[in-house]
C-alpha cells in the first residue's frame, strides 16, 4: 500500500460492495483520481456474508432498470477484471401462495418486461418441473427469470474494486475516516486515522459508503442518514447428494429463500418481527464478525423450509449463519446529495438487497456527481427523501423490525406501516380520527386516506382488487364533484422566501412569472438545465418582497435543498414555515354556499378570482384563503394559524354540508382532471414540456433556470408526451408502474392512477414517444394497459378527460 495522498478529487468511505461500484463507476466516468478508505479490510462489513442473489424483479420502473443494469454488469465483470466473481445466471423461479401474492408477482412481471427484462409466467407444474425439490401443494402460480443470477458477494466487490484501480483509482485498507472537513457549506476533505496516527485528505467530494456504520459517520456532518442495522439470518445444509444445478427459488409467502451452491443448501429469511441490532454502536474492531446464533428466531422459517423443500427435513445443517445489515424506514436506499452539505455524497442503507442494488447505484450516483444531475428518475431512493426527524435511533429501532421483513410481505397498494407512527400529526388529526378517518404516512405525517362509515371498521384490508374503502371513496368523490369535500393538507411544505431580491431569486429558479402583484397565486416548476422538473410548486406574493412557496410534503427536504443550493449570494431568506400553519381545503361546486356560512368575506368570482389568496374572517378566527385547487373544482385551501386551526375546522363543520375526505379521493379526483403528481408523473427526467405544463412557462422571461432547455425543446418537438388514459372494462385498477402499450408494443409504464369514480372506470397517466408525430397520430393508435400480464383496452386523451376547459374550477 502506498502513501495515502494529501488531496484528490473524491474520497469515498468504505470498502463493501457499494463503495467499491462507487469507485468503479467514477473511475469509469473519467474521474481517476480518486481514494477509498477502508477502516480495516475490502468486503469485512457486511458484503463478505450476504447470499449473493441477484434478482431483477422489482416493483417499479426505474428500480427495476437498475437491478437490470447490476445483473449486466456482474456477468461481464469477471472478464473485464480477471477476478471470478462467481456470477452465475442459474436464473430465478418466485413461486406465489396465494391469489394476492400471484397478482404481485404478474405485475412485477409486467414492469420487468417494461425494461426487456426476460420473464416468464409459469404454472406450478413447470415450476416443479424446473424444481424437481419443490413442493408444490398451495402454489398458485409462479415466475421465472431465466436471466437472474447469484454470485460470490465479496468477489463481486473485489473486482469492481480491481476494475476501479485498473482506471487509476487508489484504494487504502486499515484507514478510517474520523470527521468529514468542510466551510461555507461544502466538504473540503476527510481526516483519517491509520495505525494510531492522524492524516488529512483535501477533496471537492466524499461518498458515504460506510454501510451500516454510515449513520453516526453522517450525524458527525450534520447529515441525515437514517438507517438502523438488523439482524439477518440463513442457514446452510450439509451437502446433499444430487442436489443438481438449480435456480433460485424464492417463497416470499413463507418469507424465505433458497439458493444452491456446490452441493449444499441455503435459505434465508425475512421473517415479520426481526431483531434490530448495534443500537448501542457498532464494537471498534468489527472485522468479518458474526452475531449468535437464534435457532427460537429462525425456528418458524426452518418449518416452512421442511414442508416446502422435504430435503431440509433430513439435510444436517452445515452453518448458521447470523449477520448484520442496514435497514431505512421505507425499504429503499440512499442515493444522491445530502441537502445539508455540499459535496457530500451518499450510497449507504441497501435493506439487504445491497449487492444486486450497488451495480445500478453506483452507476447513477457516479453519473449524477460527473454530470451534476441523475441519469434518470432517482425519487424513490433520494436522500432528500429522508426526513430530519428519521435521525431519532428509537424511531429507527421500531421500524426496522418491520421493514426487513416488507421486503417479501406482500406489497399492496396502499400498504401502510404499523410501526413507529404517530410523529407528525396535524392539529385537527384526533377531529378526524373521532370522525372515522383512517390514516396514511407520508414523511412521518399522518394523513386521513378515506373515512370510515359510522359502523365500518376503521382500518384497512389490503388487496390488489377493490379494497374494503373502495365504496368510501366513491362517496367522497362524487360528494367533491357534486357538492363539498373538505381535505385537511397541513402535510403541505411551506416555504417563506422573503427580503428585496426574494422576487428576482424566485424568478431565476421558476419557470412562470413570479413577479405578479400582491395576493396572487402562481403555479410553477423548478426546472433544471434540461428542463427536466425538480419541483412542482404554487407561489403565492405575501407582500411585495415575501412570497409562500408550497411543494409536497414529501419534497419538502428537497425543494429547500434546490432552493439553498441556488440561492447563492441573493438577499433572500429561505424558512421552513411548515409547522406555523394547518390547511384545510374546501372543495367542490357547493364550495362557496359553505365557506360563506362561516365568513362574511365576499367569496365571489369577482371579489375572489381563482388564482388570488386573500385574509378572510372564518368564524371567530382568520384564514390567508387560497383559491386554487387539485381536484379540478370551485375551492379554497384555508391556511390557519395552527392554534385556531382545530377553531376553524369546528366552524366549518358547524356549518355543515361538507364531505370529509381523504388523500385517496384527492388523488382520484387530481387524476381524472389530469393534475400531475411530482414524483410520479413529473420528475427530474421529465421535461416540462413533454409533461404538458408549457402553459405554466414563460419563456418571455429573459433568464431561468431550464429555459434554453425549454427553447430547444420548442424547436427539435416532443419526442414523448405524458398521455391520460381510461380503461374501457370498469373492473381492473390501476395504481401505478402497469405498462403502456401502443399497437400492441410496450411502450412505458403508467407514472400513475386511479379509479375515476365519475369517469367510471380507472384512470392512469403515462409517457407516450411522440417524435414527429402530432396530436392526431399519438391518438390515433391503440391503446392497452397491461396489468398483471392481461391487456386492456384503453382510451387517450391529451387534454383532461374531466372538465378540459376546466369551467368548474372558475363556476
Ligand atoms: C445474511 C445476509 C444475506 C444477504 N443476502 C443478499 C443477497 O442475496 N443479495 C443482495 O443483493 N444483498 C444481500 N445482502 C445485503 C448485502 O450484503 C448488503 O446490502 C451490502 O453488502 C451492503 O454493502 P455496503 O457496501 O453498503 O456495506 P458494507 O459491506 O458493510 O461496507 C461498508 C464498509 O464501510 C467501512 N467503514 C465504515 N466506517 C468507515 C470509516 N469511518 N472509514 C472507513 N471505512 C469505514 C466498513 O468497514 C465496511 O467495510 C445480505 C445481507 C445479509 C446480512
């Protein structure tokens, strides 16, 4: 090992299989000059023991097309680098034990094909014929993938680790990084320590790769990275004679798998309560360590494992093998920049699945710190996903137990955690509770999704077909089409920009004009170079130099990071005003007949056009009435100061003639009118033309962030429009990720949907390619959803299916 450099441009922490794809791909990407630091040896975390599956069936799109890359990669990885990697495309059978389970898996198989992911449906008899050891009594249905593969995990990481040196990369064992520099907000280096001594190392970017000890190591930085290691259990046979060649096989209804490799057996769990681990830190001299056995633990799986491969009942039983590994609050990883700290980059938390997951990582965030933004649509693992809060190790504990074992629970839509909830309520969430709401999580907020009748069991019974509030939603959708639905959306982020160069700040980040007179209400993107959006938004003039931004409440993180990273040196104050306010939406043709039962303020079209926020009086307290809408009707979002809220909400409800509703009935509502969703149909891969929202940029302003991206677009034409489909059959659903396809081809997936209750039939959104086509030849075709492998017809429609000259909205 030679001298540990005095500067370079990335250090990367850690040296498993995420740091080591980490070096590899930036070394690939023309970054050479670069260091990773290993704290003792290459692998001895948790890369040395996984089992080495590599699966490509994912729930959704862009997931998938990663695991896709990471099998790719690992096939040619052993030529590339001479280091037998023990890749070996066995391919993969998941058999399904239930109805619910096979409609799973069919949908998954459907996103696989969505990315030329080969994948076939099977019959339990195939399955056994694949399977000779299988038993196949319960097995409803299965899919195979030819193409999966399962290799030696701390190789695969080891010749990344030689392809990244083969391009100039420099690896260091036995030295561990102690605190991460940094001043004016960005990282300037790492200090180390090796062999008692100290060192420093000037860099412009360190990546967190440190695995299961990458938490503590960020908290250091003042970064949020929450993760929380688990316990993870297999178990190993003697050999068994004639075992053969077999694909893996994974019963995820009996939360196990198995692998065979050199004559002997594996399975391993993912059991519903798992055992959390290293709370009180992780021991200094971890090396290649082991946890102690817990045969009571694994006492269930091994059961199933004897009814369901009869070999294990006479198998002596070679290893236990007990490991930790990382686990985040919502199953998926970490990727990208932390929003606290410039430079400091993030691939850490992989829930197990860290050495099919590394390839694809590595390649992204290797792309996205050379090019300075994602290859593709990242949300779903973003680090500014991760709420400041996540950082509690109590909330971490809690549900980690429950996440290890999502990993092969069944993956209903709607499916919410039952663990550590409870962190951010809104004012009114025990009013909505007494009233029969029954809450979602999202970003630690709960939010009421539907309300139960008087009588119905407040909770949710999950199912790929109609759930048990599919007719709760019905009537609070119609009542929001038909009379007035009241939200409760304190969950909203809201962002204070003020001070005397708030406007011109505002004004170089979005899209629309900002510069708009006092009370008006702008919708807008945040767009960047690509014109690809990183944020959806409505910005609303306060005064002349304060303005209230409101994103999501999931990007909330992300849409202050975007804004502090641009901000530069502008006079504008940033605030996250969250907390200060709830809001409470009334919505629907009867909007105005309610809300002007509780205020005297004149709700007209003249004194209050769509559009305009205004101080109103609502009973005996005050509200900044907002009169805009995402459901595509007559309403106003109330936004009370959050100790009149609960005041507020009883006014209205003394008022009477509304309808509570829930998040699932905005978003069918949203849908049927054709409002995107960020994250789901507008992201930062998607421009904002293709997504239809030219009507919300103006290019007249003479500089903004994305608008050359917009003027080239303007001139080369849409090569892919975002497209409204309804299917004609009224039965299937759609909930996101089925596949597009045009005449008969696979085209995309649906980025969301719903059930239209007043279309009559489920709607969804998704990509169409378009380039030089017009608007006749995109309709022109025809249109299937593929759900669960069966194609349905559907109609398109590039304008809102309801109400497309949106008159509803100005009644
Ligand atoms: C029982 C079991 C079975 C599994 N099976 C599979 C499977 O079949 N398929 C699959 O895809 N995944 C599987 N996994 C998961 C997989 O092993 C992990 O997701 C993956 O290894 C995580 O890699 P990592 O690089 O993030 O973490 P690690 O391998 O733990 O690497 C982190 C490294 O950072 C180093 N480090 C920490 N702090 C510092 C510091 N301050 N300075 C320098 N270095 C530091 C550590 O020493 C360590 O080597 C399994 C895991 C377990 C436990």
């Amino acid at each position: 090992m030679g001298e540990v450099p005095k500067h370079t441009r990335a250090v990367i922490i850690g040296g498993g299989v995420s740091g080591c794809s980490v070096a590899y791909h930036l070394a690939a990407a023309g970054w050479s000059d670069i260091v990773l630091l290993e704290r003792r040896q290459l692998t001895c975390g948790t890369t040395w023991h996984a089992a080495g599956l590599i699966g490509q069936l994912r729930g959704s799109a862009n997931m998938t097309r990663l695991a896709k890359y990471s099998a790719d990669l690992y096939v040619k990885l052993e030529a590339e680098t001479g280091v037998a990697t023990g890749m070996r495309q066995v391919g993969s059978i998941s058999v399904a034990l239930t109805a619910e389970r096979h409609e799973e898996l069919l949908r998954q198989a459907t996103v696989a094909r969505i990315f030329a992911v080969e994948v076939h449906e099977i019959s339990p008899g195939e399955a056994k014929a694949a399977y000779p050891h299988l038993n196949i009594e319960g097995v409803v249905g299965a899919v195979a993938l030819p193409l999966d593969g399962q290799c030696d995990p701390g190789n695969i990481a080891m010749a990344l680790a030689k392809g990244a040196r083969m391009r100039g990369a420099q690896i260091f064992e036995g030295v561990k990084v102690v605190d991460v520099t940094k001043a004016a907000g960005r990282v300037t280096g790492v200090d180390y320590e090796v062999g008692g001594e100290r060192g420093h190392i000037a860099c412009d970017v360190v990546v967190n790769c440190a695995g299961m000890w990458g938490r503590d190591l960020a908290e250091g930085s003042g970064v949020t990275l929450p993760l929380h290691a688990c316990e993870h259990f297999y178990l190993i046979t003697e050999p068994i004679a004639g075992l053969g060649h077999l694909p893996v096989l994974r019963v995820p209804d009996e939360c196990a798998y198995y692998k065979s490799d050199a004559g002997k057996m594996m399975v391993g769990a993912f059991e519903p309560v798992a055992k959390p681990w290293g709370m009180q830190g992780i021991r200094e001299d971890f090396c290649f360590d082991t946890l102690p056995e817990d045969w009571d633990h694994f006492q269930p799986i091994l059961e199933h494992a004897m009814n369901r491969l009869p070999l294990f009942q006479t198998a002596g039983i070679h290893t236990f093998f007990n490991g930790p590994e990382s686990f985040t609050p919502d199953d998926r990883y970490y990727l990208g920049e932390a929003p606290e700290l410039g430079g400091y980059w993030v691939a850490a938390g992989y829930n197990s699945v860290g050495i099919a997951g590394s390839g694809g990582a590595g390649m992204a965030l290797a792309h996205w710190i050379t090019e300075g933004e994602a290859p593709f649509d990242l949300w779903e693992v973003d680090i500014r996903r991760a709420q400041p809060f996540q950082r509690n190790r109590r909330y971490l504990k809690e549900r980690v137990a429950e996440t290890l074992g999502l990993l092969y629970a069944d993956h209903f839509p709607y499916r919410q955690m039952a663990t550590a909830r409870g962190v951010r309520r809104s004012p009114l969430h025990q009013a909505l509770a007494d009233r029969g709401a029954v809450f979602g999580e999202v970003a630690g907020w709960e939010r009421a999704n539907w309300f139960a009748e008087a009588g119905q069991v407040p909770k949710y019974r999950y199912s790929w077909k109609r759930q048990n509030w599919f007719a709760n939603a019905r009537t609070e959708h119609m009542a929001v089409r038909e009379g007035a639905g009241f939200f409760d959306m304190t969950s909203f982020g809201k962002i204070r920009v003020e001070g005397r160069e708030a406007c011109a700040f505002l004004n170089r980040v979005c899209a629309n004009e900002i510069d708009v007179g006092v009370g008006r209400i702008v919708y807008t993107q945040m767009l960047n170079a690509r014109g690809g959006i990183e944020s959806d938004l409505t910005v609303t003039r306060l005064s002349e130099t304060a303005f209230l931004l409101v994103v999501p409440g999931a990007t909330l993180q992300r849409d202050l990071a975007w804004l502090r990273r641009h901000v530069g040196g502008a006079f504008a104050v940033i605030t996250d005003v969250t907390a200060g306010e709830a809001v409470l939406c009334v919505m629907g043709p009867r909007a105005r007949e309610v809300l002007g039962r509780v205020s005297p303020a004149d709700l007209s079209n003249a004194a209050h056009p769509f559009g305009t926020a205004r101080q109103i009086e609502v009973g005996l307290g005050f509200a900044r009435a907002h009169r805009v809408t995402y459901v595509g009707e007559l309403g106003w979002e109330l936004y009370v100061s959050t100790d009149q809220a609960a005041h507020v909400f009883e006014a209205l409800l003394e008022a009477g003639g509304m309808t509570l509703c829930g998040l699932h009935t905005l978003d069918s509502c949203r849908i049927e009118k054709g409002y995107r969703h960020f994250g789901h149909d507008i992201t930062d891969e998607d421009h904002v033309l293709e997504a239809g929202l030219g009507f919300a940029v103006r290019t007249a302003k003479p500089d903004f962030i994305g608008r050359d991206a917009v003027l080239r677009k303007r001139a080369t034409g849409l090569a892919r429009r975002l497209v409204q489909f309804r299917l004609t059959d009224p039965e299937p659903l759609l909930f996101h990720n089925e596949a597009v396809v045009r005449d008969g081809a696979i085209v995309g997936p649906v980025t969301s949907g719903a059930y239209g209750h007043y279309l009559g039939g489920a709607v969804g959104l998704g990509y169409v390619p378009c380039a030089g086509e017009s608007e006749a030849e995109v309709l022109g075709s025809r249109y299937e959803i593929e759900v669960a492998g069966v194609r349905h017809e559907a109609t398109a429609s590039l304008v809102p299916m309801y109400d497309p000259g949106s008159e509803r909205v100005r009644l």
